[in-house]
C-alpha cells in the first residue's frame, strides 16, 4: 500500500519570511497544528504550534520576528508513491506523528499522521505497527 492511498490530501504551507505571528494566525485560520515551511519551493523546515509556544513565546521573542526561529530545520518527508511500512519506519526513528507528503517535484501534495495510518489502513499488521510506534513516540 502506498501513502498516496492513506495520506489526507491537501497541505497548508508558510514561506521562511512568515512572521511567526503569521504562521500562528495561518494555523488558527486552518485550525492546524503544524506547517511544513519552504523557501524557493523546496521544504526547509516544520513548525508546530508547540515549537511557537516553547520557541518563542517562551523566550520572549516577538511576534513579528521570522518564523525560522521555532522551526525544526529537519524536513522529514515522504513521497506519495513509498510504501507504508517505509513511512511508518520513518515516524518511528524519528519519533514523530507527522510526516509531509511531497511529490517527485517535492512540491506538498499531503500530510500523513498516525491518525491517518489508524483509520484508514484495515491490515493488522500496519495497524500494529502503527500503535507500537504509538507508545514508543
């Protein structure tokens, strides 16, 4: 099974010269918790509402600073013709609940979450798979 079959499609994205109350006010609008970030149309990082919170507030930073300040600069990604069991080993290593989904131009095309893999995948096995990842991440 690929992830193209299990992904929801459709993914809300924010450029590397976004404030983070930008990226804030686009996530509140979308009412989503995350955002991959691009710059020259290529992935460059991934922000959570979290790493707002922890990153920034946190430390005082301002609201109109750029967002590059709370985003991961590890742009863990998968493509939408990879196997399953390949993204599910990604989440897992990198312990993560969350994965973008880019095509072979890496333009986004989706996003994958464990929630994804729970309600959509009917074999056991992937759905093991999926809950171990669960209590270990």
């Amino acid at each position: 099974m690929q992830v193209s079959e299990v992904m929801h499609e459709g993914v809300t994205t924010a450029q590397i010269d976004y404030s983070i109350k930008r990226v804030a006010s686009l996530m509140k609008k979308e009412d989503i918790g995350s955002i991959p970030i691009y710059k020259n149309q290529r992935p460059v990082g991934f922000v959570t509402d979290r790493d707002i919170v922890l990153t920034c507030v946190a430390n005082g930073h301002d609201a109109n600073e750029s967002i590059s300040l709370a985003m991961s600069r590890d742009v863990i990604f998968v493509f939408e013709d990879q196997e399953i069991s390949e993204a599910i080993k990604l989440m897992e290593t990198n312990q993560i609940s969350r994965l973008l989904v880019v095509d072979k131009g890496q333009r986004p095309v989706g996003m994958l979450t464990f929630r994804d893999l729970a309600l959509r995948v009917s074999d056991e096995h992937i759905k093991a798979e999926v809950l171990n990842g669960v209590k270990r991440g």
